[in-house]
C-alpha cells in the first residue's frame, strides 16, 4: 500500500529534518566544545624505571660501609655481586684469586642480606626509590699482598621491581615470602 495521504509524506519529511537539524547541532557542539579547550591533552602516565649505585667509603686502605642506593622511581629488590681481586697500578689482574681470611678479611653484614647459592648476596626486602639498603660490607681489609698489587673488591650491583613479585621470582632464582625474597 502506498502512502495514502499528503499528511504522512508531511510527517516523514518534518521528522527526517528535524533529526538532521539535532544531529547537525550536537556534531556542531562536540566541534564547537573541543575547538575552544586552550590546552593541549598531554599524557599523565610515568613509566616506571629500575635503577641502583653503590654507596661506599674507602679509607686508610679499608673498604666499609658498602650498601646500595635504589635511584629508581619504584620499590625494588636488589642483588650484589663481590670480585675481588689482585690489581696492580695499570689495572692487570693477577690469575690467582685472594681468599678470603687468607689474603683479607671482610665483615659482612647478613641482618639485610643473605647469599645465594648463585654467588650473588640478596637483600631481602625490597628498596624504596632513593633509599638504601643495609650495608653489605661493613668493612673489607687486606692482609696479604703480592708485591706490585692492590686488592680490589668489585661490587656490582642489579635492581629488579618488587611489583609484581612474580616479575623477580622469574628473573632471578630466588622465592618470594611475606614481603621478602629468599634466594635458593
């Protein structure tokens, strides 16, 4: 059947333009409303960052008060490795190794830190940013030097997010309990 009157014809047409002059306007006031913002959208989003540095002192021969600084912008859990070697004055290692107890001594401090299995010292619980953590060394000194050579002791540190945890368990070989990593 087709349209029987020229009222119907009348009433579509009334209401297609009458839906085209309100989606025109509300294209128009959306346009209208972003055009006049002054300032531009920037993102608020800081990425997280992970990084540490040794924090030591070296006096009359005596290395001490070695820790690390968590220079990050998020908690993280914190790992050391310790060489220790011979050096002489341009910089040659010598092949064979110090001992410890023999060739120097060092007190460690195992309140904060613990040693894996890996040869890597572990501080248990995570670092919040610009904090650091207990010492590791309290104190390293030498005994025993080969003519011609120094003892050198290397502290080489890495810095993983505490969050989430599985992020350090898959990281490094360590499992995560009430807050604190253990190492295996």
């Amino acid at each position: 059947m087709a349209f029987i009157s020229g009222k119907l014809n009348k009433k579509s047409i009334i209401v297609i333009a009458l839906s085209a002059v309100i989606l025109l306007s509300s294209v128009g006031g959306a346009w209208g409303y972003l055009a006049s913002r002054p300032d531009p959208i920037t993102n608020e989003f800081t990425p997280a960052f992970v990084t540490c540095e040794i924090q030591e002192t070296f006096e009359g021969g005596i290395k001490q008060d070695v820790s690390v600084r968590n220079t990050g912008n998020v908690n993280a859990f914190i790992r050391a490795a310790v060489i220790v070697t011979f050096k002489d004055a341009d910089g040659k290692v010598l092949a064979t190794a110090p001992k410890e107890g023999t060739d120097y001594t060092v007190a460690w401090n195992s309140s904060g830190w613990m040693k894996g299995s890996d040869g890597f010292w572990y501080h248990g619980a995570a670092v919040k940013p610009g904090q650091l953590t207990e010492d590791l060394i309290e104190t390293a000194t030498a005994l025993n030097i080969p003519d011609g050579f120094s003892l050198d002791i290397q502290i080489i540190a890495t810095a993983i997010q505490s969050d989430p945890p599985q992020a350090v368990t898959d990281a490094w070989d360590v499992t995560f309990s009430g807050g604190v990593i253990i190492p295996q």
